[in-house]
C-alpha cells in the first residue's frame, strides 16, 4: 500500500534562510560566519554587513555586551551550551527589540564553531512586563491593606478607650427574632453576674414598669420605620439602685429591604442627670426665694418711704439738717423700690411664661413726654431731651412703657459721657410700627458685649455715675416688656456715633401689624 504522498521540500539552504527563527554561525569570538534572511529581515542588516563584518556581541546593546563577555563565553567552554537567554538586539536604525538566544558549541576535525538561534521575544516581554506591572499593583495593594489595618486597629483601640471613658455600652439585636443582645458590660451595668448572656427578657425586668411599653414601642416603630431608635431608661439594678441610660441605634439593611443589622449603644447618665436635677432645684428655690424676698420687702419700703413723705413736709424750714437727710432717705427708698420692681419682674419671666402688660390706646408721644419729664426731676443737673415724629396713637402698657424708658435713661445716665445731653425720641410710621429711642454720648460698648448685653447681669463698659446701676437686670427687664408688647429692642454702639437702644412694637393689637413688625 502507497504511503502519504510529500510535498516538495526546499533545499537546505532555502530552509535556513527562511525559518520563523534568526539562525547565525559564528566563531568562538563571535565573528559572524553565516546569517540566515529572518535575521537579515529583523535586524534590518543584509548578509554582506553581517558576514565577516560584525561579532554577535555587537548585535547588543551594552548590558548584553557586558553578558556576552562575562557569562555567554565562559559558560560556552564550560557547558557548550546556554537555553533561554533574554537580551536586547540593535536594529541597524539605532532601535532594539527583545531576543530569546539559544546556542551550541560544535566541536569538528575542520574546527570550532558557534550556533545560535535567535527568538523574537516581543510578547513575552509584554507578558514579563504586565506580571510586573501586576505584582507591584498587588504589592502596593497589601501594602495599603496592611496600614488599613493599623489604622483600623487604632480607631479601635480609641474607640473602646472613648467608649469606657465616656460609660458606653454596645448591644445589638438578633434580625430574626427582634430581640435585643446585651455584652457582660451591660451585665456588670445592672448588677448581675457578667458571665451570664443577658437577653431581652432580663433587660426589660430592670426596666421601670412604667418604661417598658414606651421602649418596645420605640424599637418596633424604628424596625418598621427603618429611622433611628432613641430611648431614655430608667432602671433599677440589682442592687435596688435607679439608673438613667440613654439607648440609640440604627438598623442596616439589605438591598431587598431585609434587616441585616441592628446595632445599637448604652450611656450610663445617671449622675448627669442627678446633677441637673439638683442644679434646677436649686435654681428655682434661688429664684422663687428672691421672688419671696422682694415681694415681702414691699410693704415695709412703702412705710418707710411714707413716713419721710410725712416727715419733710413737717420739716417746713428748708435749713433744717433732718430735711436733707430725710430727702437722702426718700431717694434711696426709691431706688430700693426700683430695684424690688425688678427682682420681681425677673422672677416672673424666669418661672413664668413672661411679663403681662394691659395695652390700651396712648398717645406715645404724650407718654414720652410725661416720662422724660419725671426723669429729669430724677437726674437734677443733666439733660433729657424729647423728640416726636408722626402720628402718637398707639397700644400699649403705660407703665410698662414708662418702666423700659426709666431702665433705658437710667443705662444712658450711668455709662453715658458726663454733661453731654440723653435724647428719648418717639415715632410711630406708616407701617405701623411704634418706636422708641434713647441716645446717649460715651464710650462705644465693647464688641464682646453687644450679643449678650440683655441678659441677667451684663453689664457695659464700667463708667459713668455708679449711683445709677442696679444689679445688672436693667436690660433684661427692658427685654422682657419689649416681648410682651410684640416687639423686640435692639442696640447700636460706636466712637462716633453714641449708643442707641431702639424700641420697635406694632402700634396697634392685631395679627396684621403683628405681622408687618415681624417682616
């Protein structure tokens, strides 16, 4: 039976000429004795260049030079052979690309002589370098991964020392069932053995009775809301102590809106609250107490204040020595009276809902006017003056109103610039809205002052007449008639200008004006 019919073969040399693969003979130096077309074609050399012209090694550029000399050699008279080199090889233009080199020493009675084989390595380096490229990017990654978890230990270390510094407790809940998970630190928190799991049903038996319908309540609408849960508990631990834990947390959830995860923390407040309860007792007896005192101080200022009434005008000679102590005794009794009038007046806002005032229809400026005159008589020597623009009607307290301008006048007299004038002026506009002013020249109030300068016991800047300051409720009182009349006060200090309180409130009772004052 005939075999498999062959195709024409080349001849040898049309074969060596033409394989996918750089073939050379060289001699043992390295000259070039025969170079196949393939390598001709890479290297861009024809044979007549190659071919008794150049040595293998200049075929590389200087490193594999450097390796020809000090390993390609000797391990060819060592071994008599190398596999697998990887250099770079110059094209005639200056360019190289990368070679696998694979060679045989041949040993002839004719002589010695080299073979090698020449392998483009283009993809394999693109290979070589991707690996590389990948290598660094996963060692960058493990790098970053590895300080991801020191940082991560370190915020935990912070977070466990803040969480004991500060009596935080974690728990979290149990998705399928709903129920609540306490650690042995919440154990320990309610007197009972830490190594005992404490679970929802023992939770809730230290609740007070009266909480515990109020906290499930609030968990199961935050499980149905997806919001957060807050709750404030008043417990009795083991001991038989009450306890005050804030409790929140926030449940975490699934693309398909299943619970994953509920977590939640524990902030023992106890001695907190304790501490606020005490300082607002303490407070409100403080204050009920000035409240007491002031209003029983009333009646027997009024005996005294009428008795040296009666007694000046039986002392007829005005030469008398005990009519100028008993004018002493009436100016001090009326300050006294002041400032009995304010300490009540504070007590009320500070426990009440606010001052009440009785508004009723005034002319302001005739009101102002009546009020400026009796200060004047009040501050002897000094100038109050009176302006008025627009039309007077209004609604409004008149004593009241005469009590905001006394405390006003009475600032301007105390900080304001000896001998220069107080101006009060009075308006009500075509919007509206009624104002009240007092001017005074001195010294600018300091900055740092201005926001808070109408609470309890601020003061301005310290000159000016000391005789005339009370005990720094003044303004907190003018404040207070100010909201009680729908209005608000507002002040404007500098070098150049003075100091000014305004007084701004809806001349007349209605939500209408009540509206235009507040746009």
């Amino acid at each position: 039976m005939p075999g498999p019919s062959l195709p024409n073969l080349p001849a040898p040399e049309t074969l060596f000429d033409q394989m996918p693969c750089g073939l050379l003979v060289t001699s043992t130096t390295g000259l070039i004795l025969r170079a196949n077309q393939t390598l001709c074609r890479w290297t861009g050399l024809p044979a007549e260049e190659l071919i008794g012209c150049r040595k293998l090694q200049e075929l590389f550029n200087v490193g594999g030079r450097m390796f020809h000399q000090t390993h390609w050699q000797p391990m060819l008279e060592m071994q008599g052979s190398i596999s697998e080199v990887k250099l770079d090889m110059r094209r005639k233009d200056g360019s190289t690309f990368p070679v696998l080199l694979n060679a045989n020493r041949r040993i002839t009675p004719e002589g010695t002589y080299d073979e090698v084989a020449v392998m483009v390595a283009e993809e394999r380096n693109k290979y070589e370098r991707e690996l590389l490229a990948a290598r660094k990017r996963a060692d960058e990654m493990a790098a970053k991964e590895r300080q991801a978890q020191q940082v991560l230990q370190a915020s935990q270390s912070r977070l466990r020392q803040a969480m004991q510094s500060g009596a935080i407790h974690v728990w979290d809940l149990d998705p399928a069932t709903g129920r609540r998970r306490f650690g042995a630190d919440v154990a320990t928190l309610l007197g009972l053995d830490p190594e005992q799991p404490v679970g929802e049903e023992e939770f809730a038996a230290h609740l007070v009775p009266e909480d515990r319908a109020a906290d499930r309540a609030a968990l199961d609408h935050a499980l149905q809301s997806g919001g957060p849960y807050q709750f404030k508990h008043r417990l009795v631990d083991a001991a038989g102590q009450r306890r005050v834990i804030v409790s929140s947390g926030q449940g975490f959830r699934a693309e398909d809106g299943s619970l994953m995860e509920f977590v939640g923390i524990f902030s023992d407040v106890t001695e907190a609250e304790h501490g606020r309860a005490l300082a607002e007792d303490r407070a409100v007896f403080a204050e009920q107490m000035v409240g007491i005192v002031s209003h029983d101080l009333r009646n027997p200022l009024a005996t005294i204040l009428l008795a040296a009434e009666k007694l000046t005008r039986q002392a007829a000679d005005p030469s008398d020595p005990s009519r100028r102590m008993l004018g002493n005794i009436a100016r001090a009794g009326q300050r006294a009276r002041r400032l009995i009038a304010d300490l009540l007046d504070f007590t009320v806002v500070r426990l009440g809902s606010g001052l009440k005032v009785s508004r009723q229809p005034v002319d302001l400026h005739q009101l102002a006017a009546r009020i400026v005159e009796e200060l004047a008589e009040a501050f002897p020597g000094r100038t109050i003056d009176h302006t008025a623009h627009g039309d007077g009607a209004a609604s409004a307290d008149p004593d009241r109103i005469a009590q905001l301008v006394g405390n006003l006048v009475g600032n301007a007299m105390a900080y304001g610039t000896p001998g220069t004038p107080v101006t009060v002026a009075s308006s009500v506009d075509a919007s509206g809205i009624a104002r009240l002013t007092v001017h005074n020249c001195g010294e600018p109030i300091p900055s740092h002052t201005l926001g808070r300068l109408f609470e309890p016991m601020v003061r301005g800047v310290e000159e000016g007449d000391t005789s005339a300051r009370s005990v720094g409720l003044g303004l907190f009182i003018v404040r207070a008639i100010a909201q009680a009349h729908g209005g608000q006060v507002v002040v404007q200090s500098s070098r150049d200008h003075g100091t000014e309180f305004a007084f701004s409130f809806p001349a007349q009772v209605g939500e209408a004006a009540s509206d235009a004052h507040r746009a």
